[in-house]
C-alpha cells in the first residue's frame, strides 16, 4: 500500500476515535442534567423543580463549551425571565439535586410501615414504593409534586410496593375487603 494510503487511514482511525469521545463526554453531561431536579430559589429561598436543558448540554459539551440553561421551572410562566441563578447550585453538584437520587437516598435501610420488611432499591424497571403520610393517605413516591417532595419524605413513612398496593385498595374500597385474623 501507499503511504498515502496509510496516512489516510491514520487519519480517519484519529477522527473517528475523537469523534466517539466526544460524543461520550455529551451523553455524559446529557445523563448529568437529565431528569427532574430540585433546587432552593435564590428569590423566595423556596425548593422548587427546575428541569435542565439536557439535550443542549451535552451538545455544547460536544463541541468543547458548557452551556446549562432551565427548560422548565415550577416559577414559570410566571417568573420566566428569571436570572435562573439557581444553576450555580446545580453545576456544583447536579447528582444529588435530582428527584431520582433524592429518593433513592430516603429509602436506603429504610423497612416497610406495615409489613416491616426492607425495601429494596429502587429500579427504573420495577414498581415504585410509596409513602403513608402522617394523615394515613397513602401514594407512591413519584406522585408526590418534586418541589413538595423534601417536606414530604421528613414526615412519611416508607411503604412498600405490596403494601402500597393492598393498603390502597383497603382504603379505597373498605366494602370489599375482609378482614379475617390469621390462623395459626
């Protein structure tokens, strides 16, 4: 083969290789900012749920340039035109400012409220766990509204997915249940 040939194919093997890795460092920052995140609002000291521009992140982080911006906030369309100075607080450490971590973390050692049991980690593939909170209502942790979230997990009771599902069908429906004592 010719040189050339050879130069050619050095070449294209170096592009491809640095194509892919930037590529990889964009999914990384897609995956970084993807989802649902809480944060304190630098005007009412309030949380609310802010949703990161994901997708635009890991493009600018392609292209070697970091540009995080809000896509949604639970403020807008009110406070749209915000300086959405509440990213600082997010680029330090978006991880744990996302909902999925903030309760994966609750319900790490944590045992069921009524069959005691532990509850397992939780799975984007499996059925979520719930909460009972302090008025015996019971519902599944991702129906809670994100920026609710915090105060909620500080006064619930971690249920899970069995007990979540009889225990809201008891309360739901009490004429259709019977309750007989366990027989030894």
């Amino acid at each position: 083969m010719a040189p050339e040939l050879y130069t050619l194919i050095a070449f294209l093997v170096i592009t491809v290789a640095y194509l892919i890795h930037r590529v990889w460092v964009g999914g990384h920052d897609f995956r970084k900012y993807f989802g649902k995140m809480l944060v304190t609002c630098p005007e009412t000291h309030e949380t609310v749920a802010v949703k990161v521009a994901s997708g635009r992140a890991a493009v600018a982080s392609m292209i070697g340039k970091e540009h995080v911006e809000l896509s949604n906030c639970t403020r807008w369309p009110e406070k749209a035109d915000c300086d959405q100075a509440c990213l600082n607080e997010l680029k330090a450490d978006p991880e744990n400012h996302q909902v999925w971590t903030i309760a994966s973390k609750w319900y790490v050692g944590k045992d069921c409220f009524f069959c005691h049991r532990p509850i397992s980690e939780l799975s984007h593939l499996d059925h979520s766990p719930g909460v009972v909170g302090p008025d015996g209502k019971i519902i599944e942790w991702d129906e809670v509204p994100p920026e609710k979230l915090p105060e909620t997990l500080a006064s619930a009771q971690p249920v899970c997915w069995n007990c979540n599902v009889v225990e809201s069908f008891w309360q739901q429906h009490p004429d259709m249940v019977i309750q007989r004592p366990w027989k030894h």
